[in-house]
C-alpha cells in the first residue's frame, strides 16, 4: 500500500530530528536543554527498543518457522538500551551505536526471511547511517570533554 510507505517513511525520517538536534546540541549548548548528549542518548535507547519489537511484530504476522528466534532476537535491541541507559554517557553512546549497526546487519540478514516489504532496508540504510553520525559525533563530544 503506497499510503502505508508513505506514512513510514515519513515518521522514519521525522524520527532522525531529535538525533541530528541533541547530537549538534552536544557540542553547542542550547538553552532550556540542560543535557543534550543525555537526552539524545534517552532517545537513541527508546528507538533501538522500538526498532528490535519491528521483529517481534513481524514474527508474529507471519507465524514464521523461526518465530522463536526472532522472537528472542527482538528483545535484545531493548536488553542494550536499557544498559546504555545505566551507563556512563561515553559507554552509553558505544552501546547504542553497536545496537544500531548491529540491529541493522541482522535486519538485512533476514529480510527476505521476514518478509519486509522491499522499501524497509533502503530506508534502513539512510536512517541507520545518519544515526550512526550522530550518535558518532555526539561520542567524539563526549570524549573530548
């Protein structure tokens, strides 16, 4: 349904906001924003969650013969950003830019298994690589500090 890829499309790259916006808040203070670099990191960790249950959901829908290790697979996602939430803003970022790339070399590893619809790894790719710019440049800030 082209509406469908539409509407995904565009709260998926709506969604890269908050990460360029806290990831430049990092380096130049904002005012009102008192911690960028911890807010991006509360962020980055809500949507690795969120991008580990697309594998819970999708295991689901197609009653796939391997549900059970994609159902295992998708709470991991949510497993790492909960760590990060615990850690140090240095470790944090480490573990949520691992998360992603990582989420990501599985997302194309099983796609086809998975049925994603042949749009989802194209925008994968562009959300996954600017992620990991921002979450990268926020993790320079926060080293230089």
């Amino acid at each position: 349904m082209p509406g469908n890829e539409s509407t995904a499309k565009l709260l998926g790259y709506a969604g890269l906001i908050p990460f360029v916006v806290f990831s430049a808040g990092s380096w130049v203070p904002f005012a009102y924003v008192s911690d960028a670099t911890a807010m991006l990191i509360s962020y980055a960790a809500v949507i690795l969650a969120f991008m580990g249950a697309i594998h819970w959901g999708v295991a689901m829908a197609n009653n796939a013969d391997l549900a059970t290790r994609y159902f295992i697979v998708s709470v991991i996602p949510a497993l790492l950003a909960w760590l990060a939430l615990q850690l140090p803003q240095l470790l944090a970022l480490v573990v949520l830019l691992s998360g992603f790339i990582g989420l990501f070399i599985y997302d194309r590893a099983v796609a086809k298994a998975q049925l994603f619809p042949g749009w989802y790894i194209p925008m994968r790719i562009r959300l996954t690589f600017i992620v990991a710019l921002c979450l990268t440049a926020s993790l320079v800030s926060v080293s230089l500090k």
